[in-house]
C-alpha cells in the first residue's frame, strides 16, 4: 500500500485527486493540506510515502518552500509536485527544494499513478514534457538565478520598490542593490524592466 497526503488549496482539486486515484486498490490517501505549513505538518504526523505538492497556495510561501523543509524532516517522504506552472524557474526550484517528480495537471491519470509508484520506489518522476525541458536546458544553458535572486527579481516584477523588497525579505537596501546588479550582469541588462523581460523570454519568470 502507497500512503499519499495532497496538499493543493483547491479543495475541489484535493477531491479530485481523490476520486482519480480511489479506483487503485494499491493507493491509500492519509490526509489533505490547504497551506504550506499544514504540508509539513501532515507529512511529519502521517508519514506518508509521498506528498502530491501544488506550487502556488495563495500565501507568501511556496510548495517548493514546502517541500524543502518537508525532505529535511526524519525519514522524509518523496514530494511529487503536480501544478500548472511549468517555467524553468518553478521546474528547477521544485527540483532544488528535493522534489521527486514533477507532472502537470493536465497529466492523464494513468501518467500520474505511474509517477506516484516511481516517486515511492525512490526513482524520479518527471513527465516527458518536463524532461524534455530540462533536457534542452542541459543542452543550452541559459542564466542561472540563485533562490534569492529570483525572489527578488520576482518582487520587481511585482512592481515592488527596493525599500519594500528589502522589508518583505528582511534584508537592507544595499543587499538588494546588490543582488540586482547581479542578475543585470547575469541576464545581460542594465534596467530593472529590461531584467523582467528577458527573465519571462528565456522562462525563468512567469
């Protein structure tokens, strides 16, 4: 028996995973969460085998935030992300946070329970147009962000101001200023609009 906890703030996503995958005997769903902390919080109650992740709960954190902190728990479980953001950028952070796998909603069932079982043997779970990209990355590397930088840059887009970047990640102006020169000098620009764009073109941002 595979134990498996869903965490998606969609309650009717959450029941329809349920009813997709009650037909496989094989499949044993432990509990649901509708935020991030309630995700670390089932997978450290119920231990299951593997989280089914959303990316995006409406909230500051994320469900690759979720998933980092969920494999640094004892024992951790595998985390499949299953979301409808496919840029590089969700992709590689779900993958840097110890995701086992990452499919798409739009996934046939069948796709999905396959993961599922590979995710709880330990194997990596990625649907083909996933690997594909990633992939194609390998082949053609593009600007690599680190976790802040994207934070910050994604912050810009917003249309947030240095000052309220620097409060909503505790961190000063001067660190801020910092790390946008570095993602102009990665990205090849020298304005923050400019930075956005080529950050969207190449898939790094949404």
């Amino acid at each position: 028996m595979i134990r498996i906890a869903l965490a998606d703030d969609h309650p009717v996503v959450r029941a329809g995973l349920r009813a997709m995958l009650a037909g496989d005997p094989e499949l044993e769903i432990v509990g649901e969460a509708g935020t991030p902390d309630d995700a670390v919080a089932l997978a450290s109650e119920q231990s299951p085998d593997v989280v089914l992740m959303d990316l995006q709960f409406g909230t500051e954190e994320t469900g690759a935030d979720a998933t980092r902190r969920i494999r640094a728990l004892p024992a951790p479980p595998a985390v499949l992300v299953l979301t409808n953001y496919d840029t590089d950028g969700d992709i590689l952070g779900a993958v840097e946070a110890g995701a086992s796998g990452y499919l798409l909603k739009d996934a046939p069932p069948d796709e999905l329970i396959a993961a599922i079982r590979a995710a709880a043997a330990g194997e990596t779970a990625l649907a083909p147009a996933i690997a594909g990209r990633l992939l194609a990355r390998m082949r053609t590397p593009r600007p690599t962000l680190s976790r802040r930088e994207l934070e910050v840059l994604q912050l810009v887009a917003d249309g947030a101001a240095n000052t309220e970047i620097a409060g909503r990640l505790y961190i000063s102006d001067a660190t801020v200023k910092s790390h946008l020169v570095h993602i102009y000098t990665k990205l090849g620009v020298s304005s923050r609009t400019a930075a956005v764009a080529a950050a969207r073109e190449v898939g790094i941002l949404r």
